[in-house]
C-alpha cells in the first residue's frame, strides 16, 4: 500500500495513513478503452481532441515494475530508498522520508505543468511529447507533477517513486514508459543554520535580483547550503552505488520548477549518461503550496539509467522482458546483493588431447515490438561473431 516496512515488518508513518488512503493502486486489469471513453483505475474519461493515447501505451499501466519482488527497478528503488533513510533522520533517530510508490499515474495539466509553473506555451506540453487522456488529463511525464500535493498536505521530506510516460523514440536508453525516483526536502531556517552558530544572524529570505545563482526572494547563505546538501546527497547515491571511483560531473541544467538547477552524470563505456536532474525548488510552488517559512530542495531520477549502471543492463527494453533468462538473475531478498547482468553459458567442455575449451551460449533474440525474421538475426549474430573472436581470440565454431 505504497508503505515502506521494516525488515521486522512494522508499518512505518502511521500518520499519513489517511494521505495514503487516497491513492489506490491500479492494476493492469482495470484498464479498458472503447469508442469515446477510457477506464483506468474505475474512473471513466471523455476521449476528446487531446486524446492520443494508445492501447499498446495503456497496456503498460498497472504494471507497478518498482514494486514488483525481484524486478531489477524494485531492487534499486529499495537501495536509493534505504540510503536516504539512513542518511536523514530526525532528532529521534528515525527516518525522515516518506515513501509513496503507488499513486495514480493518471495526472491533470495543473499537475503536470500548471503547478510547476511551466509557462502555457512550453513545448514539454506538446501533444507530440506526452500521452494525453483528454485535454485536461494525461499520463503523468515526470513524478514531479505530485510534489504540490504532498507539500499541501505539509510534508516536509518525501520520496515519490512511480511510472512515466512520454512520447519518446524508443532506442537503448529511451522508452515510452519508465520510472522515476522523486526526492523532496523543505528546510526551517532553524535547519539551515541549526548547527552553525557564525550563521545564525543570517534569514532564509532576501529580497534581492534574481540571478543564476538564486532567486530574488533568498538568501544566499542558504542557497549554498541547500546545494550542499543536494549535491553531497546525491554524489554521495552514485558512490554508494557504483563504488567511490565512479566518474560523474554536474552540468547546470533548467528547469521551470527550480533554481538554480543541475544535471547529475556518470560515464557509462566512454558516454556520460544524465541520471537526474535537480535543484532548488521555485519559492513561488512553496508559497501556492502555503508553506512560507521553508525553503527545499527537489531531485527527480530515471530508475531505469541507474539500474542499467548497477547491472550493466545494456538495454532499457530489457525492464519490460518476461524472459526468465533476464528477470532469475535478480531473484534474490537483500537488495545489495552484486549483479552482472549476463548471457548465460550453458554448456563447457574440454577437449581431452587438445586441451582446448569449447563454450556453448543461448542466445535468444527478441524484438521488443514485432517478430524478427531469421535474415535480421544472423545480420546481428554475425556480428557477435565477429566481435567475441575479436576481443576474446576465440574461433567461432
Ligand atoms: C524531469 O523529469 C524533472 N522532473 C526532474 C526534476 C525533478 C528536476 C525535481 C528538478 C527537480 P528529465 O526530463 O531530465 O527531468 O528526467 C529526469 C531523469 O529521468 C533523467 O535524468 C533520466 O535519468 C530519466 N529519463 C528522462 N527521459 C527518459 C527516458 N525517455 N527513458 C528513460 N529515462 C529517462
Ligand atoms: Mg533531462
């Protein structure tokens, strides 16, 4: 019920028990679609001009894959997850964050980008780019389209981890649908200067100009600590992940919501690859949201980047295979558990008088949205060839 427990199996955040009361997961079986309407979740919507999604996108709703025991994006989620606990607690000792992992992904345009204080006219709204219900509904395209809701409601640190939609080109590292690991963080001024007593004569806020290292309403003592604090939190994800010697670097970045903003990197085989995108939350969503004595930091990842570094998964579409040969080598219950995602060897024999090992590998193609005719695959399979005798100076028999 989008609850994080304990190994002991305690439910945590009995507080918001009512908050989360409103959130009904939805299934893959609650999802129909017929002339002018749409049924996700019980609830029906009037098809309009908007209207653009497809039956082969909502045959994706419901699936839940970060929640899903075993699959590679509920192992990393619990791993990110873990680590923001251990890394806030409260004065008591206990985590600060809570989790919501199963909230509709059915979003309104003010949530989606109203809210956000995305301007009417950006080209993120484009039809082209997300999946639109009707013209005041759509799949959400980011987690951050909740982060309103939940500061409404008066939280203060909270993680939102659900599945997003965009009208993407599908290639290695690009799907239509994939999920993403929201962080949010509002701080007192008590907070930001708590513990720093040549700091407590500064306020959170200032009016001043806006330039690209803040905003016109904050200070800018604050601000750099709130960086800070975003950034240590997130590099320190990368290294706890992927190992201290990981390369990453962080690129200034733009979005609506907050500022100034960043892009997260880490090199993957030569390419730097962008595994989030963060800053420092617009004070306007603050005040919308009534919270006026607090200023926050918001991070959004892509699950899928992160567990493709984790795992060495080469292939996003991977997520979505219900090949045994992929999903059994994640089956294991302690999430830290060291996976190289692999071809499987399924035969090895020595040749007695020769000494010279022969390795039998399956390798099973798969397209990930039509068949394949055999001429496609020993184009590919030629290339294997190739490139094993290459690099490994094996004969290919
Ligand atoms: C956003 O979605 C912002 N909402 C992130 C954010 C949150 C910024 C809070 C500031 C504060 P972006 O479109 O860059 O930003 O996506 C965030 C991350 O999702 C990317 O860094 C990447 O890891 C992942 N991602 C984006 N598009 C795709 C895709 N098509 N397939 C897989 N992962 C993707
Ligand atoms: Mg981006």
């Amino acid at each position: 019920m989008g609850l994080q427990r304990f190994t002991s199996g305690t439910v945590r955040y009995q507080s918001h028990w009512n908050a989360i009361q409103l959130f009904r997961r939805i299934s893959t079986s609650t999802v129909t679609c017929s002339d002018n309407k749409i049924n996700i979740g019980g609830k029906e919507y009037e098809k309009d001009h908007m209207t653009n999604i497809t039956p082969r996108i909502l045959s994706h709703i419901g699936w839940n894959l970060h929640s899903r025991k075993y699959h590679p994006l509920c192992h990393i989620r619990q791993r990110i997850v873990n680590y923001m606990y251990d890394r806030f607690l409260n004065p008591r000792g206990n985590p600060l964050f809570s989790v919501f992992d199963s909230i509709n992904p059915v979003v309104t345009v003010d949530q989606n980008f109203d809210s956000l204080l995305i301007p009417k006219d950006h080209i993120s709204r484009k039809k082209s780019d997300n999946y639109y219900v009707n013209q005041n509904t759509l799949l959400r395209a980011h987690t951050s389209a909740h982060q309103t809701e939940f500061m409404k409601m008066g939280l203060d640190n909270f993680i939102v981890v659900g599945d997003v939609y965009r009208r993407d080109e599908i290639d290695s590292s690009h799907y239509p649908v994939f999920h993403q690991l929201e962080g949010v963080r509002l701080c007192t001024e008590k907070e930001v200067y708590g513990n720093h007593q040549d700091m407590k004569k500064y306020k959170l806020f200032e009016n001043v100009e806006r330039t690209a290292e803040r905003q016109g309403v904050h200070h800018i003592e604050a601000v750099m600590y709130l960086e800070k604090d975003l950034k240590n939190c997130l590099a320190g994800l990368a290294t706890h992940l992927f190992g201290k010697d990981v390369e990453y670097r962080w690129v200034d970045a733009y979005f609506p919501f907050t500022h100034p903003s960043w892009e997260l990197e880490v090199k993957i085989e030569d390419a730097w690859i962008e595994l989030l995108g963060c800053g420092i939350i617009e004070q306007e969503i603050l005040a919308n949201a009534a919270v006026n004595d607090k200023i926050g930091w918001a991070f959004g990842l892509g699950l899928e980047r992160w567990a493709m570094k984790l795992y060495s998964i080469p292939d996003i579409r991977l997520f979505w295979s219900r090949d045994s040969g992929f999903l059994s080598q994640f089956q294991f219950e302690d999430p830290t558990t060291s996976v190289t995602y692999k071809v499987s060897l399924i035969d090895s024999f020595t040749h007695p008088k020769t000494k010279r090992t022969s390795h039998c590998y399956r390798i099973v193609y798969r397209h990930m949205e039509r068949p394949l005719s055999q001429k496609e695959v020993n184009v590919i399979h030629k290339k294997i060839e190739e490139l094993a005798a290459e690099r490994f100076k094996v004969t290919i028999r």
